[in-house]
C-alpha cells in the first residue's frame, strides 16, 4: 500500500530527473540542396546542426557529448 509519503517521495524523485535532463528547443530547419533536413537545435546555451536521426536521439535523452557534435558556428550560413 502507497502512503502519502512515499507518493511524495515518487514524485519528488520524477521532478529532480526532468529537472537534471537536458532540454532540446528547434532553433530553425533548413533543407540543403538534395532535400536532406538540417535542425538547428539549443541544447545548454549553444547551438547545433544535425540531421533527422541526431535529433532523435538528442530528443531521447542523449547528450551532445555522447553523441560527439560539435557546436554549429556562429554565422548563419547556409550549410
């Protein structure tokens, strides 16, 4: 049986794992010249292109370290 105390600590522990994940906003999506999708995505404060399957795996949980990107560049010249 779940007593108040435990439903607490569940949800205390549910709230400090959103809070310790990294969130992922779309900046813009541009297509390069043989239709391929390229998002530029905010990640911590700094900017990274990638492609459809990079972004899944930064929107499932994935960090830009593990995934070995490297920052987009500060222009915004087409790629």
């Amino acid at each position: 049986m779940r007593t108040p105390v435990s439903n607490q600590i569940t949800k205390r522990k549910a709230v400090a794992k959103a809070l310790g994940r990294h969130k992922v906003f779309v900046a813009s999506r541009r297509f390069r010249g043989d239709g391929q999708p390229i998002t530029r995505v905010l990640v911590s404060g700094r900017y990274y292109d990638v492609g459809d399957r990079l972004l899944q795996q930064l929107l499932n949980g994935a960090t830009p370290l593990e995934l070995e990107l490297e920052p987009a560049p500060d222009d915004a010249s087409p790629i």
